[in-house]
C-alpha cells in the first residue's frame, strides 16, 4: 500500500497527472499527489486520456457519499470500473450480471439471499473459527521460534482470508491453492506475472473467470444432490423473492464476487496494515501497550490502506455537481482512497493513527453497495493483529513491496520479511 505522507502536488498538473494507468499503481503506489490536486482543484474532473473512455472523476468524500446514496440516479450499470488494459484493447468488460454491478430492485433481491450470514450477530457465531484458523497459521509461520525469512502475503495475509472463506463455501483445502490462483489472475490480469505467455489481459480473466465458473458450476450440482450446511449449498437451493429460481449466470457470478471480493480486498488490508505499522513504530507501540484499541486500529487500517481504488456510477439523467454539469450517461469514477484523505472530513489525514476518532472512512464503500462482507473482513482483521503483535519479537520490511498492476484493487503481491514469533501464551 502507498505510504504517501503529505499532501504535495509538486509539479503536477491537471493535464498530465495519471490516476488510472496500471502501472502507475505498481511503479508507485497511490497517486495521492494526484489526488489532493484533484480535490483542491477540481473535485468534479472530466479525465480523457488516450485509449480509455473518458470519465468524470470524484475524489472528495461528500460527493462519494451522495452518488453512492443516491443508486435510483447514480447506477452501477453499464460500467463497473475503469479498466485501461482492457479499454486500450477496445474491450468492454463483460456484461456478467453480479451484486457488484445491479442496481434497484435486483440488488437488493440477490443480496438478500446470504445476508443473513455477514450480520454482526451471524458474523460473531464465526469468532472461535477465526481464531482457531489464525492461531493455526501463525503456529505454522513461528517455525521453530528462531529468525525467519519470508513472504508476509504468502505466509499470513494471503492465507487466513481464503482459509475463512473456504470453510464458508465448503471448498476443501487442497483447492484452496487453485482459488488463490484463480482469483490473482482476475483480480491481476493487468499483470504480467499472472499471465501465460501469449495471453493478454483479457485472456488471462476471462480464462481464470470460465474457470472459476467451471468449479462452482460443479460444486452447485453436488450441493443440489447432497446440501451441506455452507453457502454454496443455500445459494445452490435458494429462491428469490416470489419463488423465482436464480439464474444460471447469476448463480455462478454469485460465487465470483464472494471469492474475489471476500479474499482480495481482506488480504491487501492485512498486509497494508502491517507495513503501516512497521513504518509507524509508535503506533505499533500505542496499540501493543494498549490492545482495547484494536477496534479502531481496524478502521484506520482499512481508511488508511483503502484496497478498492474505485467503483463507476453512470447518471440515467443529466445533474450537476460542483458546477459541473453531467450528461446522462457519462460515467463517474468513485476514487475511494482519495475521500479517505480527504483534508476537509479527516484532522490530518495522511498520518496513520490507531485511535482515530471519529473514523468515517468509505473504505467499504456506503449506501446499498457497501460491502457484504464488512463485518467478516473486520473479524478477520481484528483477530489477526489481536494475535500476531503479542507475538511478535521482531519483525522488519527487508525489501521493497511488490505492488499489483491494477488500478481497480491496491495490492501487494508480496512484502519480504524477517521476524521471530514467540509461542502463544
């Protein structure tokens, strides 16, 4: 994750800043820079740039929470994100029909469906497995409680999310590896490293979504003959409202969205959130002297790593925002990042402080959109850093992190390591 501390423009300019090109986000994480122009300059920003349709970007938090309140104008078809690898190929993304991309009333009638299983109290009932799960793991990673070497994305962060979601979709662990995969390569198309050679971006997701569609479609008829008490088998089985049987298509994307969204986004923030602490040791001091704090260690963790760059809505009429008046029609990039930055909601918003308060971060997004999985994503988080730092003797960044190319999800392909972890007490 960037780790960008103040909010300098230097010699940036509205002409030349890039706020959407994939290698960007790998060469130098968050435009931040880019960002704080934006919000001074022009909140409200028509961006055109060679081979991507062209978009008005919105980087201040109000105007964020206004389109993204207001889903009955603002929606979220036809344009989910902004793609570049794919818009310079002159490739729209494909219209697969999922919860990220339905407006009123389908949204509501889909979501419904497993709600029930992320709420609070539901999402509670999974603590002991959460902690089962992550004092498991952390025993693995301890080895023999001498220095280690390692990855933190493959050892921890890339793990625990995928091991929760599992056990709620009841994949079996010698698939976890090909969701893992799977899951990089559509998340990740835009990089070289997750490609095959000869393939291009498009290839390379439309290739791992088929395939992730092939499993699930497998495993719904599996659950259809034999019901399990997971996910797959609810959804297998489930109606909507009024009886109706849930489409194919929209049955298999179902389990797209809850895999790569349930094991990305969680993952990125766990490992944002420990650079960040490393990179503020008296933070890192803060929360170990006084663990109560956990909880809003989270939400800063979360405000501050931010792993979903942005979302589009589309007006279905013309407004005016800002002074800027918007077909109906053109898209809107939503840069959630940048609202978590924002100078004018946040008291100094480019430092990481574990006690933050108030924290109305968007990180999971707002409105009917926000996020699904929020409380398990919390959970996890909570759990991870609630377990790890007690344990941790030492631990150090001894090389650069490796950042995705991808300008949807901020990531970390890898962070490389040197720690020593005690025995559990």
């Amino acid at each position: 994750m960037p780790q960008i501390q103040s909010s300098s423009t230097g010699n940036l300019t509205l002409d030349t800043i890039d706020i959407v090109g994939d290698q960007t986000y790998a060469d130098h994480g968050y435009p931040h820079e880019a960002w704080s122009l934006l919000r001074r300059k022009a909140p409200i920003f028509w961006y055109e740039r060679p081979g991507i349709i062209p978009f008005w970007a919105v980087t201040k938090y109000e105007d964020l929470v206004q389109i993204g309140k207001t889903p009955e104008i603002f929606e979220n078809a036809p344009r989910l994100a902004v793609f570049p690898d794919f818009e310079a190929q002159g490739v729209v993304q494909p219209p697969v029909r999922h919860l990220l991309n339905m407006d009123p009333p389908d949204h509501a009638r889909y979501r419904r469906l497993i709600s029930s299983y992320f709420t609070p109290r539901a999402v509670q009932r999974m603590r002991v497995g959460v902690e089962t799960i992550t004092r498991q793991l952390l025993d693995e990673v301890m080895g023999d409680g001498s220095i280690q070497s390692g990855d933190f994305v493959q050892l921890v962060s890339a793990k625990l999310p995928l091991a929760v979601l599992a056990d709620l979709l009841g994949i079996p662990r010698e698939d976890w590896e090909l969701m893992f995969r799977w899951t990089n390569e559509t998340i990740g198309a835009a990089d070289p490293e997750y490609r095959r050679e000869g393939e291009t971006a498009e290839e390379t997701g439309e290739r791992a979504r088929l395939a992730l569609f092939q499993y699930y479609a497998e495993m719904v008829e599996k659950r259809r003959a034999e019901p399990k008490e997971d996910i797959v088998s609810v959804l297998a089985n489930g109606k909507l409202e009024g009886g109706e049987d849930v489409p194919w298509m929209e049955l298999l994307s179902y389990f797209y969205v809850l895999v790569v969204a349930g094991n990305e986004t969680t993952r990125n923030a766990t490992t944002g959130g420990l650079l960040a602490l490393l990179q503020n040791p008296a933070e890192l001091s803060k929360l170990r002297e006084n663990p109560e704090l956990i909880d809003k260690a989270v939400e800063e963790i979360v405000r501050w790593t931010s792993p979903v760059i942005q979302f589009c809505r589309t007006p279905n009429r013309d407004v005016e925002l800002r002074g800027q008046h918007i077909k109906a029609g053109q898209n809107m990039t939503l840069f959630y990042p940048s609202a978590n930055r924002d100078e004018d909601i946040f008291q100094d918003p480019f430092s990481f402080k574990i006690d933050r308060d108030p924290n109305p971060h968007v990180a999971f997004g707002m409105g009917e959109h926000v996020c699904l999985g929020a409380n398990l994503a919390r959970l996890e988080l909570k759990e991870v850093f609630t377990q790890l730092l007690p344990r941790l003797e030492h631990c150090e960044v001894t090389g650069e992190p490796d950042r995705l190319r991808s300008s949807f999800v901020g990531g970390i392909k890898r962070l490389p390591i040197r720690y020593k972890l005690r025995p559990a007490l």
